[in-house]
C-alpha cells in the first residue's frame, strides 16, 4: 500500500478526485442509450447533490493538511458520510456495468455510435472513484492521523 499511497501522492489524489467527481456529475446527466443530456430528470440530481460531501471532506482534508491540525469531530462525520456514499457509487458503478452489458440486448435498435466509448469512459471514471477515495482515506489516516476517540476534543484549538 506504500507503492500506491508513492504514485498517489497526496496532490495528485486531491486533483485526480476533482476531476472525476466533476466529470461525474456532468456525465451523470448523459443518457448513453439517447446520446442526450437530460437536465430536467429530478433522478439525475441525486448524485451530484450526495458528491458535495465528497468536495467537502476533500477541502476538510486539504486545509487540515496545510495547517497541519489533527482530526476533528466534523471531520470524522464526514468521513463516515462518505463511507455510505461510496455504497452509492458502487451501485451506479454496477447501473453502468449493467447498461454496457444490455448492448447486446438491444443490437436491433438504433443505438448511437458513442454508446460503447462514452459508456467505458464512463465506466473507467466510476470505477478510479471509490479507488481515489480510499487512497484519500489512507492519506488522511498518514497525513492527518487517526481518530482518537478517548482525546478527540483535546485536539481542537480553542483560540481562534
């Protein structure tokens, strides 16, 4: 896991994280079977309002790091979140995974030519999510420490 947490340094991870989540939340609105964006479907919503708890814990993490402080309450909440979170992202990793493999079903429509490019593009950037998510747990536990939970209120400054 040293090897990973080397080529995944934290930068990187933080970057890589923003960029796939933002990719994410603009290609949860493409339909692969239409070649359409639908804006208007309330269903579409659903993932780009849960990824804001992943930007927060990123921007928790990145300012913990840079003032070098030490795990808080909020921040373990947040990360706990993003556990159940990740739950989600495998279920749309597995929608995806189970659209690509309809393919074959649906041969004798007319299926636009992106539907396999997009749809592995699609599949590539939902499956390094919740890889980059626990690399990024695994920097915190490095770079920010545990959760003490006897002294968890013994670490946050008073003094503002």
């Amino acid at each position: 896991m040293k090897f990973m947490l080397s080529i995944f340094n934290w930068k990187r991870c933080l970057w890589l994280s923003i960029i796939v989540l933002v990719s994410l939340v603009v290609l949860n609105f493409y339909g692969l079977y239409t070649n359409k964006f639908y804006i208007l479907k309330p269903d579409n919503y659903i993932f780009p309002v849960l990824t804001c708890v992943h930007f927060t814990f990123l921007y928790v993490m990145a300012f913990k790091i840079r003032e070098k402080e030490y795990t808080d309450a909020p921040m373990r909440n947040l990360e706990y979140a993003l556990y159940v979170i990740c739950l989600v992202y495998l279920f749309k990793l597995m929608d995806t995974v189970y659209i690509l493999l309809s393919y074959r079903e649906y041969a004798d429509l007319i299926i636009p030519s992106t539907f396999l490019p997009m749809g592995v593009l699609i599949l590539i950037l939902q499956v390094s999510l919740p890889f980059l998510t626990v690399i990024t747990f695994m920097h915190r536990k490095e770079k920010v420490g545990l959760y003490n939970f006897d002294n968890i209120n013994g670490n946050i400054d008073p003094w503002p």
